[in-house]
C-alpha cells in the first residue's frame, strides 16, 4: 500500500510523461508540416493562453486518435493529453466519437469543444466547455449506423473548418477519442472517422489484432 509521498511522487511521474508525450508530438508535427513563418491572423488567445511559437497555416499540431475495445483506457488518455495540452499553452480540439459516454455532452451524441488553460479543473477535468454537438440517434452506433456516419462526417467538417480557419487552434491539434465498437460494422465506422478526421497519430489500446487491422 502507497503512502502519500509515494502517490504523489507517482502522479508526478506520470504528469510528467505526459507532458513529454505531447510536447514531443506538437515537435513532430512541426518537424513534417513545414517551416515556420509570420504569424500574421491576429488571433487572439483565450485569457490566460499564450499563443505557441510561431503558428502559421503550415504548421498544424497532432492529431491524435486513440482506439481500441470498451474499457481500455481510451477516454483517461484522451482527457489526459487535452488536459496537458492546455496546460502547456495550447488549444486543443477535444473530439468525442463515442455515444455511448457522452463525456462532452449527453448519450447518444458526439461532440467536440476547444480546451484552454482556464477549463481544466483538477476535480471534474474540465468546465465551462462549450461543445458542439451531433445527435447519433442512439448510444450504440448499430442501431443507426447511418446517422452515426452523418454526424461523424458533420462534427469532423467543424473540426477541420477550426483547424484552418485559427492559428491557435491549428498549431494545437486535436484529441480524438473512439467507440469501443472495433469489429465488423463497428471496424468499418472507424475507418470512416479516420477519413473524415485524417488523425496523422493513431493509438492504439491493449489490441494487438485491431493494431494489424489498420
């Protein structure tokens, strides 16, 4: 059993990787999306947020999907990484693929929301997030595989119009979690959201079969 010093040396520990995981994305997407030039949109970060060196049209950050079954770990990673993010001075796009969670908004919805510094809460993860949302007609994508689609396809036009039209924003990236669903139908609307949201980073977790498949 941890004593205190022992819990908090490990959530150091595991802070810090973090950190370190998304700062070394935020490097590799940089390094392949072109050098950087004169921030010239006039953009104004969110109180508080300090726009990162040099964002320009070229110069996109991560886009990170994280896949994989039902409980696995997929949404603590997801809020893990936004949180950092914004931590660092970032802006990232939080995506929520999955109906059946609803951590953005209500069940049978997907939905996405920028995160700043200012809405990370220590206790409740983040507040004051203003999302947008898409109803998907039910919390299991097979009942309506076609809406699901639909509004996968709606809420990833909306994320790629932010990534384009606000340099913050697009020098920050986006956090993309995923519905457990990963086998046959389910593994077919996966691809589709990859389509649609062109993750440049996919993690995969705890599935060496759904890690051969893509």
């Amino acid at each position: 059993m941890m004593d205190v010093a022992q819990l908090n040396a490990r959530l150091t520990s595991r802070r810090r990787e973090a950190q370190a995981a998304w700062s070394a994305l935020v490097t590799a997407s940089r390094t392949a999306g072109g050098a950087a030039s004169e921030d010239k949109s006039g953009t104004v970060p969110p109180s508080g947020v300090s726009v990162p060196p040099n964002p320009t049209p070229e110069c996109y950050g991560p886009r990170v999907m994280v896949v994989g079954n039902t409980d696995t770990g997929k949404s603590t990673l997801v809020r893990t990484l936004a949180s950092y993010a914004a931590r660092l001075a970032y802006c990232p796009i939080l995506v929520d693929l999955d109906p059946g969670q609803g951590s953005l908004s209500i069940p049978s919805t997907v939905a996405a929301a920028t995160v700043d510094a200012s809405q990370v809460d220590p206790t409740v993860g983040f507040s004051g997030l203003r999302p947008l949302v898409h109803c998907t007609g039910s919390v299991t994508p097979d009942r309506h595989t076609s809406m699901y689609k639909g509004a996968t396809s709606a809420l990833a036009g909306t994320v790629r119009h932010l990534l384009r039209s606000n340099d913050l924003i697009r020098s920050s990236g986006c956090v993309i979690n995923t519905c457990g669903w990963t086998d046959g139908k389910g593994f077919s609307l996966l691809l589709h959201a990859i389509e649609q949201l062109e993750p440049n980073v996919i993690v995969v977790m705890v599935g060496g079969a759904l890690l051969a498949d893509l």
